[in-house]
C-alpha cells in the first residue's frame, strides 16, 4: 500500500511540475498536433473516409502518448542532475526504479492529454467522426497503453543515469517506435523482418487494443500483451537499475562535477 | 578584414564550443538516424493513405530536415551564450553584429546541408528511388538555398529566444509548421488557399518544390527564380532577426531585461 | 567562542563518548579516478552526539569524502560504516538513518511550492503517511518558513533554500546529519540561526558531521575538527588542541601603504621570524609576521619598515586560521 501512495503521491506532484513546464507540458501538446494535422491532410488527399480514417485519427493521436515520454523520459534523469535532485532520488530508501515509475507515469498521461486533445482537433478542424464503438473499452486501453508506454519510458530513462548522453538515443527512437508500432501503417505493410520487434514493443499491442475498442472488435487479447510486455520492461528496468545506479556511484555521475 | 576574421574564427568556435559536447553518441542519432526514420515514417504512411509516391516524400522529408540544425544551432547559439553568461559579451562587443552572426551562421549552414544531402542519398537507396546523377549538383544548389533562408529564420528564432526563454520550445514548433506547411508531405496545389499563402512565405516551400522540379529532370536555370525567393526569404529573416537583437540589446540597455546571469 | 572554563568540560565529555562504539567510522577510505586520487586514506571516527567539522580549503575532498560516507559515491578502497551498517554493502540501511544537506541553489524542485517539495520528500523518505502532515508542519515551523511554504520555490531567497533544504533533512528523522558546506551564500543572520539549529539537534540527540571552510565556524560550533588538505586528513582534535598545535608565537600584523620591493624577504631572512605573509586589503597591503613562540619581533620589523608609510599595528595569539594555515600549507 505504501507503494501504491508513493506512486501516486509522486506521480501527481511530477504531474504539476510538467504542466508548469512549456518544455514538458505546452509542447507535449502542440508537438504530435502538428504530425497528426499533416497526416490527416494526407488522409484526406488520398480520400479516406469511415473506419480508415477513425484508424488512422486514433493512430496519430496515440502518437503524442509516446513522443511526450520519448522526449522527455530521456532527458528526464539529466533534468534531475542539473537540478541537483538526482542524487536525493539515489539517497531514499526506496528502489530506484520504483521512483522512475511516477517520472513517466506523468509524462504518459500529458501524453494522454494530447491524445484527446488531437482527436478533437481532428473533429474540429478535419470533420473527422470520433464514432468509437466500445467508449469504456477504448479508454481502458489508452490507460493500459499509457501505462505501458510509461514502462518502455524506463528504460530509456534509467540508461541515463550512467550515460549522460543517452538522451539522444531515446530522442531517435521517437519516430522509430510511431513506425515499426503500427501507430499508422498496418503491420502487415512493413517488412517481415520487423514484425518480431513490433511484438515485443508493448506500444503495438496497446495500439491494437485501441483500434480494436474504436471499431467495435475484441481487444482482450491485444490488451493481455500489452499488459505482459510492459510488465517485462517493468522487471527488466528494475533489474537494471540496480546495475546502472551502482555504475553511477562507481563513476560519480550522479552529479554535475 | 577584421569583418572576415570575425565571420570565421568567431563562427566557428562558438559552433565548437557548443557542439563540442556533442560526441557521436549524439550526433548520429540526431543528424542521421531521426531523418533517415522520418523519411521512412512519411513513406509508409503515404502508402497506407492511398497517396503512395516514395519519392515525394523522400524528397520533401530529406530537406526539411536541414532545417533541424539551422533552426537548433541558431537557437542553441544565443541560448548557449546566456546560459554560458557570454551574451552580454557577444552582444557588447564592438566587433561589427552582421559579420558575427553570419559568422556563427556559416557552420550551422553547412551542417543542415550536410544533414539533408546525407538523408536523401540514404533515402533513396533504402527506398530504391531513383535520382539521376545528373540532377545531384542541381539538387544540391536547392537544399544549399534552403539551409541559407532556414538559418535566416533561425537567426530569428534565436532573437525571439532572448526574451522567451524556451529556445527549444521555439525551434520545435517552427519545425511543427514547416513540416506542416512547406509543402513536405502534401503538395502546396492541393492545400487549401490560406495556406498555401502561409506556405509561400515560409522557408523551405520554394526549395522544395524546386528540388522536385529539378529531381524530375528540370533544369537549374528553370526553377531560378524559386531559389532566388529562397534565398531572399532567408536575407529577409536575418534581417529581421538582426534588427530585433538590436532593437532587444538597446531595451535591455533601457531596462535591464536582457537576462545575463 | 570556547570558553577556557568549557575546555575541559567538554574534554571529559569527549572521552566518554569515545568509549561508546562509533557512530560513523570510516577507515583507509579512499576515492580518485584515473590514478589521481581524491581522497586518501580518511580515518574517523564519530561518536553519538558529536558535531564533527572537516574544514578544508575548496578543492580539499570534502565534499566527496561525505559523499562516500552517505553512500552517493562508492570509496575504491577502504570501508565506512555508518550506524553499524557498510555503506557500500547495506546502503539502503544507511540511507534510511541519515540525513543530507548542502548549500546552494540546487536541489529543490523550482516549480513545486516549498510545501509540495516537503511532501515529495516526505514520501521518499519513508515518512509514515499519518505522520506526515504534521511532520512537515513541524519543519516548516522549525525552519521557519511558515506562511511562505504555499510560493514557488522558485522565488525563494538562497536563504529560505537553505532553510527548506533542512527541513528536509530532517523529515525522517535521521540520526546522523550530513551538512556539506550549509552556510555558503548565507547572510551573517541566517548563518547563526543556522548553527543554533544544529546546537539543537545535537542537543535533542542527532549526531551531525558538517564540512565548512569557515574557520569561526568550525570552531564555534565543533566538538572536534578534521582538517583535510588535498584529500588527506592533516590533523583531527578540539578546537582548542588545534590552537595549541600551532607553533608560531604572537602574531604582528602591519598595514603597509607601499610595501617597498624585497621588503618582505628582508623581513623573512630575520632570525625570529618563521613566516611572513601578505594580504592586500583596499589601498593596503597587511603583512602578518608570525614569530618564533617566546619572541617579540616588533621592533626588527618596524626597523625595516622604517620610512614606509603605515597605518595600524596589531599584535595577537595565534588564532585557528593561523592553525588551519600553517597545517595546510605544510601538507
């Protein structure tokens, strides 16, 4: 229980110190906008209507759930440093993974912001339909998404706390994920040779669930995958955090100096 | 010649100075990984759209990503400066603004060409597009001019950047509307009126369309005048953007505003 | 100040507490990188209830001595341990019991309110939830920020920081402080409330190790002082055991207006004298003459200064500062 107050707790105080942010919060929000505004101008010119187009509306606006943790979860250690915070995180009795949890848990759910925020762009400014067929679904599985986003965030985010230059890798693998996730482009469009790394993204699996949800399918399995590979990135980013942060203290850079 | 020294010795460490941190850790993600993937991304969805033309988004997303660093260095240059506490030096000294700035300008040119010439070669590799040979060195004029105007406005941004203090913030949404507006992944015929007037103030719109033109076989001296617009749209931005560091400089000097520490 | 009257109170009560186990003992700890070392060797013990300074000049280690101590940094050779558990191996334990407080600007959320930041804390720190609120009310109190804990942190004063950085500190009740160089930055004010809040801690049972350059304040607030140059411990005693290691006798400080050329090489070569040294004050120079202990060398300076202007003319004991230079300056 205590766990879960920690969390939460902190989840919400990150949350207030993102959406004070114009790095963090306005851009989190405009960013996927303008992606989402060329890609429905795309849509449109190609004449795609009715369930194509509700498809590719939630796939774009899915997008910004990952590009606000993408971006952020990688600088998000190195915002910590420079604050001077990081090695208070290091000093608390807790699991240094756990305190990663609620840093992307908050950027995930500005992300979550802008997922609703793009749809409604696209409602106003394109005229596209937001019919989803299973609303309660559909949520369900941006929270799940949301969540397993959060949990890929970790692992970019923890590769920062020994390499100070590791945010430009999480930084490049933004537009990698929108693709090889099916955000977009079906799976079946893309070479063989990617389809097994599409599976192991949780992204892909939330994604489907949602596109499932809007067009009135069964997401339940899709969501049973979602939920197994965040849980691994989860185990796998706790593992490794211990690694990481003792190779942190061995080469002191939790610090600035 | 103290103009000329400033122009390159200023310019080039400062770009030093601040892409010294830059280890390929960085600079391979960012300069050719992140466009080679953009273009791909643009490419797919074009064919799941129903407007399936890899090369006019080869094309398209290759160069604007020139902009990334002319929009970024730009920015990052003054932003650098204050957070390094040397802006009130670089604005106060005597050396002549125009020859320092251009100065500044010239690495960031080049590294957006750099950037852009790299995608598209890539790009159309992986993608198997074909560009004859002959139309390279036409090409390379196109994304050259596009690089010129794109610092120009980023040499803008970095003015705008000295009172708001987001610099990045700034430089990712004048990317947002270019990738938007430029014509990169719609063409500017099929965009509707009022934006194809934005279009045709913003860098990178003329350029390239050229570059499509010129990729299609056209000749250079046919799409001329579309770089010279470029070009001049890239003159017009510095010039602005110079004007307003001065008009900025004065007020800071009126009122303290210009943040130093 | 140390009274004559408290030296030897606190000197018996010194050798009772050296008789309980350590608080803290580190022993050969050692930290460096690329074969240039930081800190070498550290040997200390602390015991409960003890203020323990180590006073350095910047660059000295301290502050990467502490932080092997609280476990932010691991030591290449040597061990601590702190309340019974190895720093290295049993962090998580150390952790839990110790608390951590450096000056400056940093370490704080900006965009959070103090109260927001307190809470924040408090939760990582393990303070029980129904404990909490009033925990941190009691800081706030304590501190007194009261009535300013709503506002940003960002518009705190270096001040308000470092009193906030406290509370902190003390959310979870850590029965060791660590405070790296706490009043840097801080008004004269706030510096003595700062040190009668430690004097209260330590009277209410916390032992508090603290690193300082500041000489005054080592020795007002210190049971013990470490005085570490270039990564060594140089000396370790009371204040008062410190003075009495300095081996200069009075010391003669002349303000010179002009100080002549060779001047102070003349001064130097005289028999008497063991060191001279020079420090520029405004217009004018301030040569400190240490003699050899049971002379006066008064009148073989003001010889040679015949002819120079000068203004005052001060002879003293041998301070701390005169210790704590001559035992870094001879490292």
């Amino acid at each position: 229980m205590r766990v879960l107050r920690l969390v939460g707790v902190a989840w919400w105080l990150q949350l207030k110190i993102r959406s004070r942010s114009a790095f963090d919060g306005l851009l989190s929000l405009l960013y996927p906008a303008f992606f989402a505004t060329t890609i429905f101008m795309m849509f449109r010119q190609g004449d795609a209507a009715g369930p194509a187009l509700l498809s590719a509306a939630v796939g774009s606006s899915a997008m910004g759930i990952w590009s606000a943790v993408s971006t952020t979860a990688a600088f998000a250690l190195q915002t910590e440093r420079r604050q001077g915070t990081l090695e208070l995180l290091v000093l608390a009795p807790q699991p240094f993974a756990l305190l990663l949890v609620p840093l992307t848990l908050s950027m995930a759910t500005i992300g979550a912001y802008s997922m609703a925020a793009t749809l409604l762009w696209g409602r106003l400014a394109f005229g596209i339909e937001i019919a989803i067929a299973d609303p309660l679904i559909f949520v369900l599985s941006v929270v799940v998404t949301v969540f397993a986003i959060a949990m890929l965030g970790m692992l970019i985010a923890i590769s920062s706390i020994r390499y100070r230059a590791a945010w430009a890798l999480g930084s490049a693998i933004e537009m990698p994920v929108w693709l090889i996730c099916g955000f977009l482009v079906a799976l079946s469009d893309l070479p063989a040779w990617v389809r097994p790394l599409s599976s192991v993204l949780a992204p892909t699996w939330g994604v489907a669930a949602m596109r499932a949800a809007a067009t009135g399918q069964s997401p339940w399995a899709d969501l049973g995958w979602c939920l197994l590979t965040a849980a691994g990135y989860g185990l796998i980013a706790t593992l490794v955090s211990r690694w990481m942060v003792h190779s942190a203290r061995s080469h002191a850079t939790l610090a600035l100096s | 010649m103290t103009n000329l020294r400033i122009f390159f010795v200023g310019g080039l460490t400062s770009y030093r100075a601040l892409f010294g941190w830059l280890s390929p850790w960085i600079l391979i993600p960012t300069f050719l990984f992140t466009p080679l993937f953009q273009i791909l991304l643009f490419v797919y969805i074009g064919r799941t759209a129903g407007v399936s033309d890899d090369r006019f988004f080869l094309i398209g997303n290759a160069v604007v990503n020139a902009a990334v660093p002319c929009l970024f260095a730009m920015g990052n240059t003054i932003g650098g400066e204050r957070n390094a506490g040397t802006l009130p030096l670089l604005i106060a000294s005597p050396a002549s603004r125009v020859p320092l700035f251009l100065g500044r300008a010239l690495p960031v040119i080049l590294n957006g060409f750099l950037v852009a010439v790299f995608a598209l070669v890539t790009g159309s590799l992986l993608l198997r597009v074909d560009i004859p040979p002959a139309t390279w060195g036409g090409i390379a004029v196109a994304i050259a001019a596009c690089s010129v105007s794109c610092t120009g406005l980023g040499l803008l941004g970095a003015a705008i950047a000295l009172r708001v203090r987001e610099t990045a913030v700034l430089s990712n949404i004048v990317l947002g509307i270019l990738i938007v507006f430029a014509g990169v992944n719609v063409p500017i015929g099929a965009m509707p009126g009022w934006m194809q007037g934005v279009a045709e103030w913003l860098p990178m719109t003329h350029g390239i369309e050229a570059t499509h033109d010129l990729a299609a076989g056209h000749r250079l001296g046919e799409v001329g005048g579309a770089l010279l617009t470029e070009l001049a749209l890239g003159a017009f931005y510095a010039l602005l953007g110079l004007g307003l560091l001065r008009w900025l400089e004065w007020e800071s000097r009126a009122k303290a505003t210009l943040d130093t520490a | 100040m140390s009274n004559p009257s408290s030296v030897n109170g606190s000197a018996a009560l010194i050798a009772e507490r050296q008789a309980a186990a350590p608080i803290l003992a580190a022993s050969q700890i050692s930290t460096g990188y690329h074969g240039h070392a930081i800190v070498e060797d550290f040997d200390l013990d602390v015991h409960a209830g003890e203020i323990v300074a180590l006073l350095g000049p910047n660059g000295a280690g301290k502050t990467t001595t502490i932080k092997m101590l609280i476990t932010l940094l691991l030591p290449t050779a040597g061990r601590a341990r702190v309340l019974g558990h190895d720093v290295v191996k049993e962090s998580r334990d150390v952790r839990r019991k110790v608390g951590y407080v450096f000056g400056g600007d940093r370490g704080l959320y900006e965009r959070l309110s103090g109260l927001d930041n307190l809470r924040y804390f408090a939760e990582l720190y393990g303070v029980p939830p129904r404990e909490s609120k009033q925990r941190v009310a009691e800081l706030l109190e304590l501190v007194g920020l009261t009535g300013r804990e709503k506002e940003r942190v960002e518009g705190y004063s270096r001040g308000m920081r470092q009193r906030l950085h406290i509370a902190r500190g003390l959310l979870h009740r850590p029965e060791v402080l660590f405070l790296d160089e706490p009043s840097i930055g801080i008004d004269p004010v706030g510096a003595r409330e700062l040190r009668a809040t430690v004097k209260n801690l330590v009277e209410t049972g916390t032992t508090v190790l603290l690193t300082t350059h500041y000489m005054f304040e080592a020795d007002e607030l210190c049971d013990r002082i470490a005085v570490i140059a270039q990564g060594r411990i140089v000396a370790l005693d009371t204040p008062h055991d410190l003075k009495q290691q300095v081996t200069t006798g009075t010391v003669l400080e002349i303000e010179v207006f002009g100080l002549a050329d060779g001047l102070v090489d003349k001064v130097r070569a005289e028999p008497d004298v063991q060191s001279v040294m020079v420090d520029v004050r405004g217009q004018a120079e301030v040569l400190a003459v240490h003699a050899r202990p049971g002379t006066d060398v008064t009148q073989t300076v003001m010889r040679h200064l015949d002819g120079s202007r000068f203004g005052r003319v001060i002879t003293r004991e041998p301070t701390l500062e005169d210790a704590y230079i001559e035992l870094v300056n001879a490292a």
